[in-house]
C-alpha cells in the first residue's frame, strides 16, 4: 500500500485520533462479539506503549442523525478497558466541550473513546465543519477502521483534509494486503466463491474478478437467477426477474474469458422457508413447483470443495445456503472446511466478512483460514474493484 503506516510516524507525546470500526453486535447492553475490537488492538496498543494520548472514534449501528442511548460506544469503552493495560476515558459527545474536557484530562500513554460519530448528521454528510472540529482534536490521523473505509464519511476521509498526516493503522494495512495480493498477484489457481441472498449484490465482483480468477463458484440464493438464465426449473426459489439477462451475460463473459464457471449441480429444496419444512435433496433440473432451492445439495458440496482444496488462492464471499437454519447448513460449512483444507496445503484464504464469516466462527474454523475480514460492504466494493475512500485519502508514501 502506497501510503503512509503507523510505521512511518512518530507518536511520542501526540494526540492521535484514530478512527476504529467498534460497530460490534451488542444485546442487553453486551457485546456479543468482539471481533472487531480485538482487531484493532495491535494499533491502539502501538500508540499508548509509545507514549501517544490515543483518542479513538467510531461509529456503531445507524442512529438517525441524533444521540441515542441505544447506539452508545459506551460498552466498547468499557470493554476496551478490560482487553489493554492503560486508563481508558469516555466522552459523552465526539466534538464540543464535552469531548475537549475528557481529552484534556486525559495523559500521554491514555486512550479516550469518544461517542459515536453518527450522533450527529454531518458525519454521513462529510460536513467540513463537522470534519474539522474532529480533526483538531489530533496531531496526526490513523485509519484503522477498515470495514467503514468504503464510506466517505467525516471521520473516515473528511478529517483527513484537516489532519495530517493521516496513516493507516495495522488492520487496515493487513486488511488491503491480503485483498491487494489476492486479486492482483494471485497464486494460481486463484478461485472466488460467491453466495448470499442477491445477485445484484455480487454483479460489481463477478464482473470484476472475471479477468483475474480461474473457476468462479456461486451458490447459495443467487444461484437460482443463474438457473432461470440458463432455462432451469427453480419453483419458489429466490430469483431476480430483472437481472436474469445479466445473468445470461455474465455466463458468456465467463466462457470468453475461459473462466470456468461452477454452479451447483443439486440443490436441497424445501416446502417452505423454515428450518422444519420438508426437504430433499434434488438435481439441477429437479426442483418443482411448490419447492425451493435452500442450500446446495451434497453433489455440488463435493465438486465445489475439490476446486477450493485444489486452489492456491482463495476469495469468499456469501454462504451456500440459509445457514441460520440448521437443515440448510451443510453446503455452507462444507465450503468453510474446504477452505481450512485448502488453507493446509498451503493457499492463501480470504473471507470477506458479513455473514460468510459468521458461519466460518460457528463452523469453528476461522483461526485455519489465512484471514478473515473484518468488513463485509468494504471487501465487497474492493473486490469490485473500487477506490476505498478511507485509503484513498490517506497521505501518500
Ligand atoms: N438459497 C437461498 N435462499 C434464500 N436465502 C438464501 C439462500 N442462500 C443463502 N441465503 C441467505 O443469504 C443471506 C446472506 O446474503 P448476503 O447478505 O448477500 O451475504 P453476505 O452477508 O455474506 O454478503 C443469508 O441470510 C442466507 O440465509
Ligand atoms: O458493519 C459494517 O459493515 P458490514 O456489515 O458491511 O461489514 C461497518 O461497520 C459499516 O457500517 P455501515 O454499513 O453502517 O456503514
């Protein structure tokens, strides 16, 4: 990455602002993982044992605009104070006397964590104003926040205008290195795995990843768009009407490009969306009217998994199928243990957040994989090969 790290700067005796992702799950007041705060210690642990004063933002959830006890970073403090070894403050509000106040009485080698962002409109609006007030509470900037970086918001890219100079931290840096090297200097045979509910959701990454990968597998409720494309029955099953053309047309790039384009080959389909509707296991033009395809079936398990353990490079991104319910599970973790085999015989592996990384913790695997992302919508629009604003504004090497 051609901008400046943490590496790079001095932070003895600085303010450093540092914008984190702590938009962590929590319920009844705790947080239920905490990922994404593990995540980000390696930086907030560089900046206090150098002596820095870290003062950390971050959004969480989507408050509208205005304080709202239910979308505090308060338990991220809190929590935060029980993973380091150092006096963790919190401020009520992220600009004004109240943020000032807390970070003026706080010393070098402390950390204030200041309330969420979103509080306030002009933080999804990339107010100046907004940025500005954010920006002087610093000596310099650190990006860390690698799931947000796709947002162009104050905190993430505004503040950057204001502040520097603006690095990025040590996840953001490993984050873009494995997604960096993956899609640009892949070892091959480079395979992208591509499920989820939406079609239109993966389009920007078919399209993209098309002239760098070998063997595109999709699956889960996408693949029933793919199958009305190619003339297959699919009953009830999830489908785009309007992005059955594309879909057409994306099956032609790939044969162009000589990329081999794997969907399932059976599918188990069920009466109904529950976990104890009847099911069975079906092939690619066995699904009736009155089913619904809710997972891959165990053929395309085998055939999927004998790509992923034969690949050198891996990319996924979207279970195979509705994971949340057990009947529906299986193609989904066969997948995740694919890539743990693949992950042994020595190919890089990289999961691209959201819901493919749920399944990869509950498969109880994420630690044999080579890295698991901390950003779903953020790996997504880099795999599609956009500009992250939050490492574009970053000050260059
Ligand atoms: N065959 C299917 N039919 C309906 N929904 C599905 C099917 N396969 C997967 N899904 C659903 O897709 C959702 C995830 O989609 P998406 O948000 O696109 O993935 P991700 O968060 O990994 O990017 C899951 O909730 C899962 O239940
Ligand atoms: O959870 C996040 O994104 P993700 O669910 O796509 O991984 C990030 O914190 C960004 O949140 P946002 O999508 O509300 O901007």
């Amino acid at each position: 990455m051609a901008k400046l790290t943490l590496n790079d700067i001095e932070v003895k005796d600085k303010k450093v602002l540092m914008r984190v992702d702590f938009n962590v799950p929590i319920k009844d007041g705790e947080i239920t993982d905490d990922n994404r705060i593990v995540q980000a210690l390696p930086s907030i642990k560089h900046v206090i044992d150098n002596g820095g004063l870290l003062i950390l933002t971050s959004h969480l959830g989507r408050p509208a605009g205005t304080p709202d006890p239910e979308f505090s970073l308060k338990p991220t403090a809190d929590h935060l104070a029980t993973l380091i070894d150092a006096k963790v403050h919190f401020a009520e509000d992220c600009i004004g006397e109240k943020a000032e106040s807390v970070i003026n009485a706080a010393a070098f080698g402390e950390v204030v964590v200041l309330e969420n962002v979103r509080f306030h409109p002009e933080e999804k609006q990339n107010d100046e104003e907004f940025s500005k007030k954010l920006a002087a509470h610093g000596d310099l900037f650190v990006n860390d926040a690698f799931g947000s970086s796709h947002r162009a918001h104050a905190s993430v890219a505004g503040v950057t205008r204001y502040l520097q100079p603006a690095v990025s931290g040590y996840l953001l840096e490993k984050e873009i290195k494995y997604l960096e090297e993956s899609v640009n200097n892949p070892e091959r045979p480079f395979v992208a795995i591509l499920g989820g509910a939406k079609v239109s959701d993966k389009i920007g990454v078919i399209e993209n990843l098309l002239s760098k990968v070998d063997t595109i597998i999709v699956g889960g409720g996408m693949t029933y768009t793919f199958y009305k494309a190619k003339g297959l029955p699919i009953g009830n099953s999830l489908v785009e009407e309007d992005k059955v053309d594309l879909a057409k047309e994306l099956l032609e790039k790939a044969e162009e490009a000589g990329v081999k384009f794997m969907l399932p080959i059976d599918s188990v389909a069920a009466k109904e969306f529950k976990n104890d509707a009847e099911y069975k296991v079906v092939p690619e033009d066995g699904i009736e009217d009155g089913w619904m395809g809710l997972d891959i079936g165990p053929e395309s398990s085998i055939a999927f998994g004998n790509q992923i353990k034969n690949a050198q490079t891996v990319v996924w991104n979207g279970p195979m199928g509705v994971f949340e319910m057990e009947n529906f599970a299986d193609g989904t973790f066969a997948v995740a243990k694919a890539l743990a085999e693949a992950t042994q015989n020595g190919a890089t592996t990289i999961i691209g957040g959201g819901d493919s990384s749920s399944a990869i913790k509950v498969a109880g695997l994420s630690d044999q994989v080579s890295h698991v992302s901390t950003g779903g919508g953020a790996s997504l629009e880099y795999l599609e090969g956009k500009e992250l604003p939050g490492v574009a504004s970053l000050t260059d090497k």
